[in-house]
C-alpha cells in the first residue's frame, strides 16, 4: 500500500491553535500521507481559516471542508464520503502523531487479512504533566456479555516493545482502517457520539478483517472534552443518557441472536457506575451519593437503553 493511497480525517471545531500544532506533526511525518481532510463545523470559521492558513503551504494535498453540524461524528462523515485514500486514518485535533505515525499504520496493511489498526495516546494536561500510567490488561475488547474493556490510553513506556494484539475495537484518536471495510460512521448515535468506533470496528470484522492494536503507535494527547470527565457534574443528557443509548444502539446492531438476550440483561440488570444498571446503582450511590438524583439517573438510563436497544434491532437490517 503507497503512501498516496492514505486519507487522514482531522474533524476539528473551536481549537484552532491544536490545529495547528496537529497539521505540523502530520507535516512532518517520514511517509507522508496521501491527503489530509479538516472538516470545520457549523459557524466556526476560525477553524477554517486556520486550515486553510495551512494548507497554502503543507507538504500535502489539504482539504478543508465544511459540516452543518457541529459535532465529531457528521464531520467524520463529511470527510470519510470524501476520502479517496484506500486507507483511512482518524486522528483529534488535539493530538499529536509522532513522525512514523503514518508509516507505521501502512505498514500492517500488507497483510490482507488486516482491516484495522489503531494504538495508544500519551496524555498530557493542559500544564504539559502527564497523566498517571495504566497498567490494565485488558485492552480492547468487547465480552461475549456486552462489557466493553478500552485501557488504550497511558501505557508505561515499556509496553512500546509489546507485540501488536488482536483486539475487537479502537479508539478515534489513533486509528486507521481499509476504506472498503467501513461504509460510514453510524449516523444514529447520539451527541457525543461515544463508541462510533466500536461500530466502526465491527463492522471491520463483519467484513472478514481483524483489527489490530499497536502498542508502538503513540501519540499525544491533551484531551479537553468535559463529556469524558468523571462525575455528574456537567451535561447529564450528553455524559449519561446519550451514552447508554449509544451502547445499547452498537450492542444491538451487532450482537448475534444468541447474545442479544445477554446483553441486554446486562445493560439493564448490571451496567456500570457511570451508566448503572440494578447492580451497579448501589456502587453509583456510593461513589457519587444524593441517592434520589441517582434514582433518577437509573431510571433515566434504562429509558435510554431501551431505547438505544430499539434503534440498533432496527439498524440490525441495513447491516451487510
């Protein structure tokens, strides 16, 4: 697979300057990519003029495009119905890809049989400190019961030598995959839009590939999305309820029928402290307390499932 044959997708909305920065590190990698699409959104014209500041003198054919609507999924969208790569690469806006990044995600598509690739972020806080380091061995997989298990991020330096594994998702930070085994980012899911990549890999593996998690691809990460912080503070719709919603949604669409059943006693019967189910309510209460607003919130979240459920059977047709 040529180098020409990549399209990097850089959805970006209100950071103009880690725009910036990121277009630079995929400026300067070794392979460089084929084309790099920016896809700015809504009214946000900083962002636009930002990229194309840039693209008047990038290394590489730069694309800048516009979403309607502001949000990461329809900018992904936007720019993957566009992308004339074979091989489609994701990274944030505010992530840095170190100067084998391309290179090194090109180089597993000589096997036929791989159809995605990803690897891990190194995160940094906004005062340039790092974020604790993870050691959880479960990385990557989805249990036959509906359990997503992720730990792609923080990795010591040490597990940088480590094999690449199979594994059954990824996340969009770091993330490439054949063009031909992703028809579009599910369109269903809500704002904002958790687990996309999920279906996205699923529907890799429907297609016959495997997915693969480098632990060697790393980038850096200063992540500042108030959806992904800990606790009930902030937009409850957004952090809770569109979250069980996309779960069910993804876990519905592509659970076969002898799992269906599991996981939907899963979501409903166990869930997790962040989106609890019956047996994760009392874990919730104590970890978060004011026990009404977390009957509330289970209640909340069982509509959501139920709902997110419903759509995913739905969606279950339109699935090659």
């Amino acid at each position: 697979m040529s180098a020409a044959a990549t399209s990097v997708l850089v959805p970006s909305y209100r950071r103009a300057d880690t725009l910036r920065h990121c277009l630079e590190s995929l400026g300067a990698q070794r392979t460089r990519p084929g084309e790099v699409i920016v896809v700015w959104q809504a009214e946000d014209v900083a962002t636009r003029d930002a990229a194309r500041q840039v693209a008047a003198r990038a290394p590489f054919p730069l694309r800048v495009l516009h979403a309607p609507q502001a949000g990461v999924l329809p900018a992904e969208n936007v720019a993957l119905a566009a992308a004339q790569g074979d091989v489609v690469l994701l990274i944030d806006d505010d992530a840095l890809a170190p100067p084998d990044w391309v290179a090194r995600h090109l180089a597993h598509y000589a096997d036929a049989t791989v159809g995605a690739v990803g690897g891990p972020a190194d995160n940094v806080r906004l005062d340039g400190a790092p974020y604790p380091r993870r050691t959880a061995r479960r990385i990557g997989r989805l249990t036959w019961y509906g359990k997503t298990h992720g730990n792609m991020y923080d990795h010591p330096p040490e597990w940088r030598d480590r094999p690449p594994i199979p594994v059954d998702h990824l996340v969009g930070y770091n993330l490439s995959f054949r063009r031909a085994a992703v028809g579009a980012f599910e369109p269903r899911l809500r704002p904002y839009w958790q687990l996309f990549e999920l279906d996205a890999c699923l529907q890799v593996r429907r297609r016959g590939y495997r997915v693969l998690f480098d632990f060697g691809i790393v980038v850096q990460h200063r992540p500042t999305n108030p959806a992904y912080a800990g606790g009930r503070d902030g937009d409850l719709q957004v952090k809770i309820y569109n979250a069980a919603y996309n779960r069910a949604l993804v876990l519905a669409k592509h659970s076969p029928l002898p799992l269906r059943a599991a996981r939907l006693a899963y979501l409903l019967g166990v869930g997790s402290v962040g989106t609890p189910g019956a047996l994760a309510f009392p874990l919730a209460v104590a970890r978060f307390g004011r026990p009404l607003r977390e009957v509330r919130i289970l209640w909340q979240t069982w509509r959501h499932h139920v709902a997110g459920w419903a759509t995913g059977r739905r969606a279950t047709a339109e699935v090659p």
